[in-house]
C-alpha cells in the first residue's frame, strides 16, 4: 500500500501534542480560501512512498511521542493511512489527523476507509480554515470553526489546558538552502519579513 508524501519531518514540536513525527501527504479536494499549504493540492505532485517504507523510518526515530497526519487532506488517503497509524499505535504512538472535514460530515459519509482512519485517531482537529474567521488564540489552528476531537482517553487532560499551549512555528533550512516552516501563525506576515 502506498502514500502520496507531499513532506517528512522526523521531529517536531509544533504540529500536536509533545514531540512528534509529522507526515504531509499530497493531494486535497477543499481548496479553503487562504490556504497556507497551497503546494498540497495537487493530486500529481508528491512522492509515492511505501507504507511499510514509511514505518520502518518511523520506528528508527528516537523521542517522539507520537505522529501526526496533515496535508493536504489525510482523508483522501484514509486507507494507507489507517494501515500506518494502525502499526504505529500498535507500538504505543499516538495519532493526531487534521482534517478540512468535520467529524459530522466523516460520520455522515459513511466511507468505511474513513471510520477506519477515524478508529486509529487519538485526536482528530477538524474544520475547513475559514478566512474570515482568523484566529490563533488556540494551538494548532488557524481559524475559530476548527475543533478539537479527543476521540481516546490519550489526551483527555489537553482538554482542559488547551488556553494554556501557544501556537508556535518552526523554520528549517534544508539541505538545498530551502526554508520550511511549519506549525502555526500567521503565515502572511511571515512571509512579508522574509521578503524584506
């Protein structure tokens, strides 16, 4: 089974609870206006990778606590997913998916692939970004629709602390002399000092 990768980022600590793993595949159908992830569109882009590939370079990292799905959309790629999240919990690490869709509308369609993914989540962050309802006053989330799904006793407790966690980002420089950021802000000043 394989995964359209739109990105790989072995550790961080701004995509979910604690340090984390953080998998981006390629390939989303909602086109929310003000997208900061524009890139992962496109359903021809991306690298195809191997689900047992992706596992065996999971499991060779150190420190982390869990993996996180984002994109594009995880939900266009549930069935591959499910298989890697399904392994990946069986070794103890948690799952976080965010997801343009709400967990009404993932219930309502009904798509045994999306349940399945959906089994595997520990916590789910759904919500399309709305642009007109900007808002960075909560971790992990760029606009004030969105919600926190806690569907596994795993991170009850953020529950109640989530005021407490800042939106933070990080900014790597590759191996090509490229810039990443990653996390959560507010891209559209970010990107205005970078150009300054």
């Amino acid at each position: 089974m394989k995964i359209r990768l739109h990105r790989f980022l072995d550790k961080t600590q701004v995509e979910g609870p604690g340090t984390r793993c953080c998998i981006w595949v390629q390939g989303c159908k909602r086109h929310c206006k003000g997208c900061a992830a524009k890139e992962t569109w496109s359903f021809q882009y991306g690298n195809i990778v191997e689900v047992s590939d992706l596992y065996q370079r999971i499991i060779n990292i150190k420190g982390i606590e869990g993996v996180t799905f984002v994109g594009g959309e995880p939900f266009e790629q549930a069935a591959p997913l499910y298989e890697l999240g399904k392994k990946l919990k069986n070794i103890g690490l948690s799952i976080v998916v965010f997801t343009g869709y709400t967990y009404d509308e993932i219930l309502k369609k009904g798509n045994e692939q999306w349940l399945n993914l959906l089994s595997i989540t520990d916590l789910l962050i759904d919500g399309a970004f709305e642009e007109d309802k900007f808002d960075l006053s909560r971790p992990w989330v760029g606009s004030s629709n969105q919600n926190y799904r806690f569907l596994t006793s795993r991170y009850e407790k953020l529950e109640r602390n989530l005021k407490t966690i800042k939106n933070k980002i990080e900014i790597i420089m590759d191996k090509n002399g490229n810039i990443l950021i990653n996390g959560m802000g507010d891209f559209k000043k970010i990107k205005e000092i970078f150009r300054s």
